[in-house]
C-alpha cells in the first residue's frame, strides 16, 4: 500500500485521511509507493505495451503509469477525460534560436482543459472520490480553476474556485463559468486566495486540489514519464520548466527520482526552474545557496506563474538537490518575445510557457547549457487562453514591452490593387 509521508520528519499517515500536510510539524506530504516491492516487475515494456490503448484507464498519459501514480486505487472511481499523450515536438528553427542542436517541446496545453494541470486534476478528483467529498475547491491564476471546473462536472462534484478579481486571462475564467464551478472573484492575490480556500475548505469540509495536495503532484510526474518513453526511453541532459507554485518542478523530480530508482532510466536529467523576473522568489533564494523562501509581492504578465509564495518550495529545493538543477529568471519582455516564435511555428503556447525557451535561450549564452546537449522545454498552457496578450503584444500595444516579432494585422478595402500590394513579397523571416 502507498502511504503518504511527511517530508520533514517522516511521519505517516494513511492514503484514506483527508489531510494535505502534517499536523506535527507542518511539513508537506508524499504519495510514497513501494517501489521494492516493484523493482523488477515493472519495466519499460509494461508501459509500452499501454501505448495506444483504447480502454480507461491505460488510454490515459496518467493512469498508463498506474503503478507510479496511485497504485492502490479503485478502477472504477478513476475520474479521466483522458489526459496526457501531448505530443514532443521538435523545432529546429527554435533550436537555433535558443542556440541547441535539438531542442525538443512537450505541449501540455494538448491537454483536455488546455493546461498540464489536468494531469493533476484526475488524480486529484480521482481521490476526491475515494474519500467521498462531495465539494472540490481551489485557489487559482486560471488554469488550475478551468481544470478543476470540467473535471468536478464530469465526476458529478461540485467544484468551488476562488481567483483574483484582477488579470485573470479570459480563456480561463470563461472555462470556470462554462464548466458550471460556483466561482468566486475575490479582491486579493493568489497567495492570499490560498490562504483562503484552505481555511475555508477545512472549515466547511470541502476537499482541497491546489497543488499542495500530493495525488495532484503524483499526477503531474507523467510528463516526465511521457517525454522520456517518446524519447524511447533516452534521457535527455535539460528538462525546463516554468515555476510559479512549484508543483510540476517538484513533481518532475519526484517521478525521475523514481524512475531511476526502479532501474527504468540510467541517469537523471537537470532540471532547469524558470521564473518571471517579477515573481522570483525560487530565483532570489538559489541566488543566495537556496538558504530559505522569501515571499515577494508577484507582478508579471505571465499570470499563471504570478505567484509571491510558491508552497511547494521545500519540494523543489530537493528536486534541485536530486537533479543537479539550476534556476534562471527572464523579464516579461523576454518571455513575450519567445512567445512570438513560438506562437510563429504553429504550436503556439500561453505567455508563462515561454519561459522555457527564454530560459533555455539565457542558459546556452551564460554557458550552463551546452550547444549539443539535448533538451526538452515544457509548454504549459494552449495558446488560446490568453487572447488578448497576443493581440496587444501584435498591435504593440504592451506597456514597457516592445514587439521584437510582431506580425502585423492588415486592414484593407474590397480592392485586387490593395490587396495584391499588401501580397507582394518583402518578407523577412522571423527567425534571421
Ligand atoms: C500552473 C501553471 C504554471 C506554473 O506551474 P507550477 O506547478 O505552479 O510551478 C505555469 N504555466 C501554466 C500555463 C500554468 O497553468
Ligand atoms: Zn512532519
């Protein structure tokens, strides 16, 4: 049986108590499975005999990895759209850009509700339901809400999501409306909202699905599990990933610290942590030999990662430790400008996502990442979930960010003289 564990003083608690960290000394819980019981057992082939599966729950990138999320679990009260199976695609002209021979991304935004937090979300609502809760709630920049909404919906729950009644982008809070979750504008930041919802979840016995709850962070281990089967199972030097509350960086250390463990993959790759210049704190406190947390006021056009105090900072310290990791830092204008490219080749992604290539960009000229090392970007967010940042950035209409990568919006009479003026070519490519 998996049990969940306090990471400071080891305390265990069963899988069954409805609790998100420990009541002796406030640390924040593990899922922890027994993986001697499945060295050995489980192998590469297990997973890859799954791959194309048209059944719940192996159709799932999640529940394919069944044994290293949530064993123990009821098939039948597994709550799946399905997730996972984004796609890794690999962009030369990005690449180049960045200044790596190959520079792969994962699309998290292929996910069901747009985001990788739904890869969460059904092992979260999965557990909701094994402990028979009736109400889900969250405290959220958007994308955790919009999760939270569909996957409450189709599990007959309730969902309750709490967000700033500021700069919230509108593909998300129209996702939470849609979804039919009681929403709840609130005049006070996220880290403030957390605060909130936890207090009053407890009060009124409404369970928890921020990403201080540990079956959401056992979840989010599947994009590593995912990138690394799609790679047949070769290990790439970077993963790089954009932090704000720290859920997926401590998770992606979690599930390759397992992987490894279990004989499954030869080495670790390095975790690369990215955050806005404006809401820094992982970034201040590694600056200073990553001594302790010190919360800021958050302010960043990246609002998914607009976050002052990321809760699940223990756990990505020790991913750091695990992983060999680094943390860098990119100005909104950077991450705008990677957003622009990355938007260019077709794939496109939400402004916090681009803080993989700005970061990995920053990391080839500082010399961290080596020109022929292999990496591997992750993209959080759809590209539609922030409409109107494209549309300002494009017009140039940003204030203190200027369109490096604009693509022009024409405007023309019903004329073939017009027409065929603007269709003359004199174009520049992007990405000289
Ligand atoms: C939630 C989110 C993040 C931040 O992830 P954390 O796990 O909180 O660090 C980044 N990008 C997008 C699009 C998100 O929705
Ligand atoms: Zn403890």
């Amino acid at each position: 049986m998996s049990i969940l564990q306090c990471m400071d003083c080891a305390r265990q608690y069963p899988i069954t108590e409805v609790i998100y960290t420990c009541t002796d000394c406030g640390g924040l819980l593990d899922l922890v499975h027994d993986l001697d019981h499945m060295r050995g057992r489980i192998t590469r082939e297990t997973f890859d005999q799954r791959l194309g599966s048209l059944d719940s729950p192996y159709f799932s990138g999640v529940w394919r990895y069944k044994e290293l999320i949530y064993p123990d679990v009821d098939e039948a009260l597994i709550v799946t759209r399905p997730e996972g199976n984004t796609n890794l695609y690999r962009l030369p002209k990005l690449a180049q850009w960045a200044g790596v021979d190959r520079l792969y991304f994962k699309h998290e935004g292929e996910n069901p509700t747009g985001s990788f937090k739904d890869r969460g979300m059904t092992g979260g609502v999965t557990q909701a339901r094994v402990l028979g809760m009736k109400r889900v709630a969250c405290a959220s920049t958007g994308n955790t809400s919009a999760s939270l909404a569909a996957y409450a919906a189709f599990a007959g729950l309730e969902g309750v999501v709490f967000f700033q009644n500021t700069q919230i982008a509108a593909g998300k809070l129209a996702q939470a409306i849609a979804y039919g979750a009681t929403a709840i504008r609130i005049d006070a930041d996220f880290d403030k909202n957390l605060e909130l919802v936890r207090e009053v979840s407890n009060k009124l016995g409404i369970y928890v699905l921020n990403s201080v709850n540990p079956f959401r962070l056992e979840g989010q281990k599947s994009i590593m599990f995912e990138a690394i089967q799609q790679l047949r199972w070769q290990v790439p030097d970077w993963i790089v990933v954009p932090g704000g509350n720290l859920g997926n960086s401590s998770a992606f250390g979690k599930g390759l610290v397992e992987l490894h463990t279990l004989g499954l993959i030869d080495r670790l790759p390095r975790l690369a942590i990215i955050q806005a210049e404006g809401a820094s704190p992982l970034y201040q406190a590694y600056q200073r030999g990553l001594d302790r947390l010190e919360p800021m006021k958050a302010n960043t056009i990246a609002t998914a990662i607009k976050i002052g105090n990321p809760v699940n900072y223990p756990k990505a310290v020790r991913a750091l430790h695990a992983t060999d990791g680094v943390v860098e830092q990119v100005s909104d204008q950077e991450i705008m400008d990677a957003k622009a490219l990355i938007d260019a080749t077709g794939v496109g992604c939400e402004p916090a996502s681009a803080c993989s290539l700005a970061g990995v960009r920053k990391l080839v000229d500082q010399g961290v990442i080596r020109q022929d090392e292999v990496v591997v970007g992750i993209l959080t967010g759809h590209v539609l979930k922030d409409p109107e940042v494209i549309i300002d950035y494009h017009n140039n209409d940003l204030e203190n960010i200027t369109a490096h990568y604009p693509n022009r919006l024409y405007a023309a009479e019903a004329s073939i003289e017009q027409l065929s003026r603007i269709l003359t070519p004199e174009n520049e490519s992007l990405f000289a």
